[in-house]
C-alpha cells in the first residue's frame, strides 16, 4: 500500500471509529483550518484556492447546522442563528473576497471548537 493510502485508511478509520463528541470537534478543527486557509489564500491573491476553502468550510457549517437539535438545549436556537449567520458572511466572503468576513467566521469559530473539545474532554473523562 501507498503512503498515500494509507493515511486515507487511517483517517477513515479514525472517523468511523470516533464517538460522536470527537467527530464535532474534528469538524471544528477542520473548519478553523479551512478559515486559516481561506485568509492566506485571500492574502496571496490565490482566488481558486481560497474559494475551495471557503466552500469547504461552508459545507461544514451546514452538516453542523443540519445535524444540531435545536430543541435539545437552551441555546441551541442561538446556535443555530449563530451557524445560519457564519453560512451567509462565508457566501459573501466568496462572492466578494473579503477576508475579513473569514476573519469574523475564524474568531467565532475558535472559541466554539474550544468549549466542544472541553465539553468532549468533560465527558470522556467522567465515570460511566
């Protein structure tokens, strides 16, 4: 087997095999990065590479938007505000470039995966 495939083995394993409090900080993770990437492209003047970027990091908040109970918990209607504001300032910052709309996406973004990876920790580690 290549190197190449198997890392995408692992990786689908690793996706397949995670609890359900992983697999939300793995799209939290990969969001933020493709935020970061999204800027640098932006800053560079690589349109194709920050349009993939920003579409990729769309389609993330969507399958959040779309897999989140909004009836579950208190907050969870701001959330869901929250995602449905972050879809449309990603649209915009593909329609017109604006690496500050990506900006304000990341600084959201941040501190949400933050507080899912500490949630996530939380429950790993208490007593079953």
């Amino acid at each position: 087997m290549s190197t190449a495939s198997l890392r995408s083995r692992y990786l689908g394993d690793s996706v397949a095999t995670a609890s359900p409090q992983r697999i939300l900080v793995m799209l939290y993770d990969r969001l933020v990065l493709d935020l970061e990437r999204a800027e640098i492209a932006l800053d560079t003047g690589d349109r194709t590479e920050a349009a993939a970027q920003i579409q990729h990091a769309q389609d993330i908040v969507f399958e959040l938007r779309e897999s989140l109970r909004v009836d579950a918990w208190e907050g969870g209607p701001r959330l869901a505000a929250l995602y449905t504001w972050m879809i449309t300032e990603l649209v915009q910052a593909g329609v017109k470039r604006d690496r500050n709309r990506v900006a304000a996406c990341r600084q959201i973004a941040e501190p949400l995966r933050d507080a899912w990876r500490q949630a996530a920790a939380t429950l790993t580690a208490s007593p079953a």
